[in-house]
C-alpha cells in the first residue's frame, strides 16, 4: 500500500468525521474504491462528502459532473482533485 499524502490523510479524517464511519482514518487505503467493494459508500454519502468539501475547502463537486465517477474512484484521487481545484 502506497503512503498517503498528508491532504490525503486530512481528508480521509473529514469523511470518517462527516459519515461518522467506524474506521480510523488511516484505515482508509488511498487507492481504495469508495464505491462499493471497497469503503462501500453509497450515493447519499458522496452527496456528504461533496457538501462538507464545498464548506471547507470552497471546491464545488457536482453529482452532475461528468467526471465525479473519476473524481469520486479514490481517496487519492478525490483529494488529487479537491487540492487542485481548491482556492490557493
């Protein structure tokens, strides 16, 4: 398993915090699906997620968007997004 990125461990603490998952952030593997097999999220937690997202880092994720099943893949790549898109 590959090191997480110190956003990717801030981010994979928002989402446990939001969800109120019953996992230690670091249990998260960056690349890990967050669909189904792998953290087993679902839509309306996606839909958390972008909310809590868009409030503290002010990059709006959009259920719409063409590319949010890439966006949403990963933890890795989710917060690949997220700090490229984000207010410097």
């Amino acid at each position: 398993m590959t090191a997480k990125t110190p956003f990717e461990v801030e981010l994979s603490g928002l989402m446990v915090e939001v969800l109120n998952l019953e996992i230690a952030p670091e249990e998260i593997a960056p690349e890990a699906p967050l669909y189904g097999e792998g953290l087993g999220l679902d839509s309306i937690d996606m839909l958390e997620i972008s909310l809590a997202i868009g409030k503290r880092y002010g990059v709006d994720l959009r259920a719409d968007d063409e590319d949010s099943r890439m966006v949403f893949a990963s933890l890795r790549s989710l917060a690949r997004h997220v700090d490229e898109h984000r207010p410097k």
